[in-house]
C-alpha cells in the first residue's frame, strides 16, 4: 500500500482524522505523533511495518487534519480520552502503540489507565518528568495567562511554496533530508484563501495550562503498566537519559535502547537503526524489500 486511506472519528464533538494503512487482519498498532506533529510524519515506520501489523495512525486534536479545541488547553488526559474513542471506533480490543515525544507521554498514560489494553509500547523519546517542585499556584495561573495573551497576538507563519515550509523544518532538525522535509511539510502546512501556506497544528498548544499531572501521577500511571515496553533516546537529543534520570525504576520492566547519532527526532534521524529495533521488539521479520543496517544501537 503506497497511501492509506483517510478516516474521521469524533470525540467531545470534535472530529479527529486518522489514516488507516490497512492489513485489517493483521495485529493492530496505533502510532502517535508528537506535538506540533502530524500523524504523516510516520511514513517511513508505517510502509516498512505495513505488511507485519494493521497500522493506523491519528492526528491528535489541534493537530495535522483533525479539528481545533476552542476555548482548550489540549491536556494530556483529553488525548488520553480521544485515543481510547479511536480503540473503540476502530473496534480494538488491545493494539500494540508507538508515541513519539508528546505522543509517547500519552501512550504511556493511556497504557497505564488500561494496561490490559495494550500489547506493546514503544516510546520515541517521550518517557521524561518535570521538576518535582511545581512553582506556586499564582505564578502557574500568571505564567498560563501570560502565554495565552501572547498566543493570541502572534503573528502566524507563512510560506509562499511548500518548497519554503520545508526549509524551515530543516533549519529545525539539521539531520532531514531535503526529500524529509518536503515529505513533512506537504503534510504539514495548508493553503488559505490568500494563497499563503500556514501549519495545521494550533498554536494554542503550546500553552502549559496549570492543570496538569504531576510527576508523581505520571510515575503512579507508569508503575501499572504490564505489557512489554520499550523506551527509545537519542544520545544527541535535548531530552534527558531516562536511565541517567532513574525513569526505569518507575516501571515494572521497561528496556532502553540508546540510539547513537539521533536526536529528538529518532525516526527521521536513523530511520534504519529504529526500524531494526522496532523489528526486533515487535517480532516483525524484515520485510523482503528493505536493508537494514544495525550500526549506531546501543544496549543491544
């Protein structure tokens, strides 16, 4: 299958895309973009993993193809809400999940509200927690008024070509080729009635409302998950080591794999290395079409 196909589905009266590559008969996997994201940015893993699983792959709400929340701060637990009407609407009694960044920090809540949900995790550099001393209430309420008020005056980006929302993807991650970049912005940015193009993605979310987990409930959520789990990172990303961080220790039996030469964005920066892992975590046999390289893992 070269494209999948376009499905909506809704939640809390949004309608929310996803794309369906198809295999129904297949084991299911749901792939979950990060923030600022879209759920094409998954291509690459979705054709190579296609023939071994039923793959679908949502936008989040305010993301790619899926509707805005107005009047929303986005939470974790609204995407948590909006990937369990997705298991439901796709009739999915469990699926294996792969979140990458935002996506992996719901993925794994989601896998710690319904452990028996999920066959496997796999998280993209998104296993991390903030600093377990939450500044005071006032400051918190100030600091997410202040954001909004920002938000609301700023001036969105626009682009004549797709040609030039790519090269602003690129000045963002040095490691993308020109083909990923123009791959990641077709999908990324749409054209308005003046001709310009603008990104899908709301820029509300980049609001940090003061209603938010705390460290303590994200670790509570991880302790209960019982499916085989996988955390990613990349040894160049702006993330932490979880094992430096003691994040393991949260888990019941989660592995690591340390990927050389990868930054935030494992997938785009060593597509080969993450697939072979991906393959190995997930019992997928290489498909016939693919040479896979091994170098740059660590922890093998």
């Amino acid at each position: 299958m070269t494209e999948p196909a376009d499905r909506f589905y809704e939640s809390q009266g949004l309608r929310l895309h996803y794309v369906d590559w198809g295999n129904v008969s297949a084991p299911p996997m749901i792939l979950v973009h990060g923030g600022l994201d879209h759920c094409r940015n998954w291509d690459a893993i979705a054709r190579e993993l296609q023939p071994h699983f039923h793959i679908m792959a949502p936008d989040l709400r305010g993301h790619g193809d899926s509707e805005w929340a107005k009047g929303s701060s986005y939470s974790l637990a609204d995407n948590v809400y909006d990937l369990t009407r997705l298991m439901r609407f796709a009739a999915l009694k469990d699926a294996a999940i792969v979140g990458h960044s935002m996506g992996g920090m719901v993925a794994l809540a989601y896998a710690g509200t319904y452990p028996e949900r999920v066959s496997r995790l796999v998280v993209l550099d998104g296993a991390f927690l903030a600093g377990s001393q939450a500044a005071p209430i006032a400051e918190q309420m100030s600091r997410w008024i202040d954001q909004l008020d920002r938000i609301d005056e700023h001036q969105e980006s626009t682009f004549r070509t797709i040609e030039e929302a790519a090269k602003r993807l690129s000045t963002r991650n040095k490691r993308l080729t020109a083909a990923q970049a123009l791959h990641l912005a077709s999908h990324g940015v749409r054209k308005g009635a003046d001709g310009l193009y603008r990104w899908k993605f709301d820029h509300y979310q980049r609001a940090r409302a003061p209603y938010r987990l705390s460290p303590d409930d994200y670790a509570a959520l991880w302790s209960r998950i019982t499916c085989p789990t996988l955390l990613m990172w990349g040894d160049e990303s702006f993330l932490p080591d979880p094992e430096a961080a003691g994040l393991l220790a949260h888990f019941k039996g989660a592995e690591l794999q340390k990927i050389a030469g990868a930054g935030h964005w494992l997938h785009h920066d060593r597509l080969d290395v993450v697939l072979a892992v991906l393959r190995r975590f997930l019992d997928a046999r290489a498909a016939s079409s693919s040479t896979v390289s091994h170098s740059g893992i660590t922890g093998l």
